[in-house]
C-alpha cells in the first residue's frame, strides 16, 4: 500500500484548498470514463460528453495523450500540478501544466503506462504540455466553468463538514472517511492508496487537502519535497447537481422550499451545506430551519464551530409518508 509518513507538525498545519484545475481534471476523468455516479452527473455527461468525443475524435494526438495520461493505476504527474496553497485562478493553474518541459511531460507519461514505451503518436513530440492544458482550458470553458459558482459553494459546504468531522473525531475519523483506500495507520503513518508504492517522508512539508465534485477515487499529488495534496471526492450528499426533491404531498403541507430543506436532512448537514445545495439565501434557510425547529420537525447540534442540522423522528415520519404518497 501506498502511505505517507507524517510527523504531528505536518498533519496539524494541514489546510483545506479549492482548486479549479483538480475540478476540471476531475471532470477530464469523468469525461473520459463515459460514465456518471449520480443523476446529476449523469445530466451533465449528457450536456457534455457528445461534444468532448468529436473534439478527441478529430485529434488523434491528444486523444493518445488523454488516454496514455489517465493510466490505470497512475496518473502522468504533469497533468495534476500541485496546489501551492495560494487562492488561484484557473489560468494560474493550467500556465504550470503548459509550462512543463517536454521531456517531463514524456517521461510522466511513460510512469502513467507503466513504463512501457509511449505510443509512436506521442514519441519526439515537443507540444504534448500545450496540448494538454489546450484540453483543459476546453473543459474548464465548456463544462466547468458555467457551474462553478455553485460547485465552488458545494465544495466550500464540504470543507465545512469535514471540519466538523475533524472536531468530532480526530485526524483518524476525518482522513479514515475521505477517500477510498485511504486511513490513517497510527505511527505517524497516512495510507494514501491501495497501491504497492514505497512510502515517503514527507514531515516538514505542506500538507493540502482538495475537494472535487465528480465521485471517483481522486489522486494525489506532490512538488518535492515543499508540498504535498490530496485531492478527494466531496461528500455525496452535495455532489449532485439539483437539491433533492421532496414528494409533492410535503410540498403541498410545508411550501416547497421549507419542504426541500427536511427531505435534504436524513444526513446532517450545516446551513452553509445547505445554502449550497439549495441555491437559496443564507436568511431563507436560516428561517426555514427555524420553523421546522419549531415544529419539532428538526433538530441541531453543534459539532465544534458547526451547527448540523438533521430531521428528528417527526420529521422523518413526515417525508416517509410523503414518499409512501
């Protein structure tokens, strides 16, 4: 297995950071698998992935370079930059992936095939860097972008939530649930992956940990020996791309908005998850949850600077009977 090891000052500066490239090169995977986790994600595959296929298709090149870069158990390095940690824009980002050398990016994409030689396509080619962030720049224009207001408030009500995981039960809990095949292994130890790689020492670096929407596995990164970044799935219960529905029945009794905000509740969340996943002003859930508090309909906690909010057994009577509805 892959692990880390990290010394108590490492893990303890450790930061939260949103990436608009990790998003679009989330979105590049998901792009290239075909495949969608959710409903939401399977409404924007269709609004995208027709699109994605004929600019590929009338590119062989970089279509050999996608498919050579997403290898099966690794990933050409040069294509996921690590964050510095900084608040940067998408052009900021993507300058790191076409400023790679060509002889790097050559080399990253043989360790992402396993070593094996590199497509006759590919070989001696110099614009492999400016090819690659030319198709990232594509799907940040055409697929991210137009939603990244919205991904950006779901990622940051993630960040949340995490926090409070991390109030609650320590690094263990929060890194245990990050990421498939991640955990943290006591003795300073953090298993990255399932993969059988050699560990590294990386006490003294920096540390990042970076939400993406898609729901794949994620990767890692690292710029040695400064900084090192995780990137992982947000939580499922923001991912999707429209709020859950309620049934009608509960619209017709609470309003639909009021209704929204109980059937969204069977896990906790806090109002600023909320905010993000309904699209509404913070005042308007804010008020809501005041009257389904009132109602006895919800309840709250506080999970260290976090209020979470969840349906009490009244409430969940309520939207059961509107779902047997």
């Amino acid at each position: 297995m892959g692990w880390w090891q990290v010394n108590a000052d490492t893990l303890a500066g450790s930061r939260f950071v949103l990436s608009p490239l990790a998003e679009t090169f989330a979105g590049l995977k998901v792009l290239h698998a075909g495949t969608a986790a959710h409903p939401g994600e399977r409404s924007w595959l269709d609004a995208h992935l027709a699109d994605y296929r004929r600019r590929l298709a009338d590119d062989p090149v970089t279509a050999a370079l996608v498919r050579a870069g997403l290898g099966k158990e690794w990933i050409a390095d040069f294509l996921t930059p690590t964050p510095t940690g900084e608040p940067e824009d998408f052009d900021t980002e993507v300058a790191r992936v076409r400023d790679t050398s060509p002889e790097a990016a050559r080399a990253h994409l043989v360790v992402a095939l396993g070593g094996g030689p590199l497509p006759r396509i590919l070989q001696d080619r110099d614009d492999l860097p400016a090819r690659a962030a030319d198709l990232l720049q594509y799907v940040w224009a055409e697929a991210v972008r137009p939603y990244w207001p919205r991904r950006r408030r779901v990622l940051e009500a993630d960040v949340v939530a995490r926090t409070a995981q991390l109030s609650q039960g320590g690094w263990a809990a929060a890194l245990d649930a990050m990421r498939p095949g991640m955990r943290w292994l006591g003795e300073n130890r953090l298993q990255v992956n399932p993969h059988e790689y050699p560990p590294r020492e990386i006490s003294g670096a920096e540390l990042f940990f970076v939400p993406v929407t898609p729901q794949r596995r994620g990767w890692v990164s690292w710029e040695e020996p400064h900084r090192y970044a995780v990137v992982y799935p947000c939580s499922g219960a923001l991912a999707g791309a429209e709020p859950t529905a309620a049934p009608e029945s509960l619209n017709r009794l609470l309003g639909p908005a009021r209704a929204g905000v109980l059937a969204l509740l069977d896990s906790p969340l806090s109002t600023s998850q909320l905010v993000a996943v309904t699209g509404h002003a913070l005042g308007s859930v804010g008020r809501h949850l005041k009257v389904l508090l009132d109602a006895g309909l919800v309840q709250r906690r506080r999970a260290g600077r976090s209020v979470l909010y969840s349906r009490t057994p009244a409430g969940e009577v309520l939207v059961k009977a509107g779902l047997r509805g």
